[in-house]
C-alpha cells in the first residue's frame, strides 16, 4: 500500500514538473507564431501605398479634404497628393464614398499598428492621371478628357480603378504570411476592400447598359476597357473582368453578368506586389514609376525594383 502511494505521489510530481516545462515552451511558440517575420513587415507595409491612394481619393472626394486635416498623424510629414479635389457627387454616392474614406484611415491605423510603415508617397490623383488611364484602356485620347470629379458617374468609374487592385493584393499576399497576426490583419482588410469593391461593381452594374457622356461609350465597356488594361500592364494573364464577360468566362461558365470578379470557381485573383506596382504606375514595368505614383511606391519591396532601374 505504502508503495502504490509512493508510486502514485512520484507520478504527479512528474506531472506537474512536465507542464511546468511545457507551458513555457508553448508560450514561446505561440508568441513566435503572432510576430510578424521581415517577410511579413514587407508585405504588410507594401498595401500603404495602396490605402494611402484610396485614403486621399475617397476623402478628398467625398469631403473635400484629406489625411492633412483628418488624420495628419498618418501621413508621417509625405507630401501632399496632387490634384486631388471635391467631386460633384449626388448625396448616395457622397454618403457611400465617405464611408470609404473613414474606412482607409482604419486601414491605414490597422497596418501601422502592426509595422513601422512609412511616409505617404507622393501621389497624383490629379483629372488628368485619370484622364491618362482611360485614354490608354481605349488606346486613343477621349475627347473631351476624362475628369473623374466632374460626376458621380465620372467618380464611380474611376473608383473601378482603384480598390480592386489593391484587394487582389491581399488575396496574393495572404498565403505567404507566416505570422497568425499578419494573417488576421490581411484576411480583415481583405474583407472590407472587397466589400468596397463589390458596392462600387453593384452601383456600376446597375448603369451597365448607360452610356456615359459625352464619349457615348457604356458604363459596361468603361469597365470593361480598364480591366483590360490592368491585365495587359499586369502580364499575368487573366485576373480581371469587367461587369459584361462573355457567358463562358462568367460564373460557372453560364451567365454574362459578372457583378463580381472571379476565376473559373469564382474565387478572388490574386496579384503580386509586382504586378500591382505595374499597374499603377502604369508603365507594365515595376522598375518605372509613374501614374499615381510619380516617384514611385514605398517600402522595401517597391524600392528594391526602383535600385535596379
């Protein structure tokens, strides 16, 4: 009997010395498992660009002022986008592109509580970039020049171009994540980015079939043309589509409305930093900056293609 309780007090012992041992361990692991790796900071940092652009835009439209006066802690001292104005905007649109806006500067919070992150770069979001990217969707000048402030219709299609790339960005960017952390912050920002897409595709949708004045031209084939253009500056095959796709290529093969992008099982593309840099900069080069990005993106991914140029 003596025995059996000395058995059974050396085995709790043992017990309790093991998970004394353990939880150490398992709480290292688990703190190493929620700290973002170099790898991670770099992908992480490199959507500022991107939130800083649709920041600027949505604000600067919607309220007629920017991160300056809103959030100026977030700019880091960067320059001022140029440019950038109050759209002429009906009250829905307003009210929805505000949303947006409010929206970025969490984004633009979430991120750099996460990473050091750096300074706004310099953007231009000036009619005329805008202007730039509808003349090379339709490989000839419009006339007159596009001016994305001029109207709500203007302003909805020129927010086409913008979050869709940068949500693709995400999508590409999430299976190279190593850090929990990292991952629930990108699948977050994911979830709203594409959010903002699919509104702006729905409310674009809706006008498919209106021309747009004075260019006679429909909404369908605007998005049509700039999805097409990202594609070609991208040179990595198909990972955009416009709001009319051919049946084949819409969902399941069987229907030509396409209110959301999507490949053959209707899952989000996915872009590489390089491909995204391509398009906004407009030059299909990640060594050439331009677009909206004159000086070029930030980040050390950004500025790695900018040395080899």
């Amino acid at each position: 009997m003596a025995t059996s309780i000395s058995t059974t007090g050396t085995t709790i012992i043992a017990t309790l010395l093991l998970r004394l041992l353990l939880v150490p361990y398992s709480l290292a692991q688990e703190l190493y498992q929620n700290v973002p790796s170099k790898s991670d900071v770099d992908l992480l940092e490199f959507p500022l660009n991107l939130e800083y652009l649709e920041a600027e835009f949505f604000l600067w439209g919607s309220l007629g002022r920017g991160l300056d006066c809103v959030a100026p802690n977030l700019t880091m001292g960067g320059p001022p986008p140029i440019g950038v104005k109050l759209a002429k905007l009906d009250p829905l649109t307003r009210d929805v592109i505000a949303q947006f806006a409010y929206q970025e500067v969490g984004h633009l919070r979430a991120i750099k509580n996460a990473v050091p992150g750096f300074a706004r770069p310099l953007l231009n979001l000036s009619a005329a970039s805008f202007a730039t990217v509808m003349n090379n969707a339709f490989g000839r000048p419009l006339v007159p020049p596009f001016d994305p402030y001029a109207n709500e219709l203007n302003y909805l299609l020129a927010s086409y171009v913008i979050p869709y790339v940068g949500l693709t960005g995400y999508v590409g960017a999430n299976p190279k994540l190593e850090s929990a952390t990292a991952k629930k912050l990108v699948a977050g920002l994911l979830g709203v980015e594409s959010g903002q897409d699919a509104v702006l595709r729905a409310l674009l949708y809706e006008r498919a079939k209106k021309k747009v004045m004075p260019y006679g031209i429909t909404v369908a084939e605007f998005t049509n043309r700039i999805s097409e253009l990202r594609n070609k500056l991208g040179h990595a095959g198909l990972k955009d589509e416009g709001l009319i796709v051919p049946p084949v290529r819409g969902a399941e093969g069987r229907i030509k409305g396409n209110v959301l992008a999507g490949d053959r099982f209707s899952l989000a593309f996915g872009r590489t930093p390089e491909e995204i840099l391509r398009i906004v900069y407009g030059s299909g080069d990640e060594r050439i900056p331009g677009g909206f990005y004159p000086k070029g993106a930030d980040g050390r991914i950004a500025k790695s293609h900018l040395k080899d140029a």
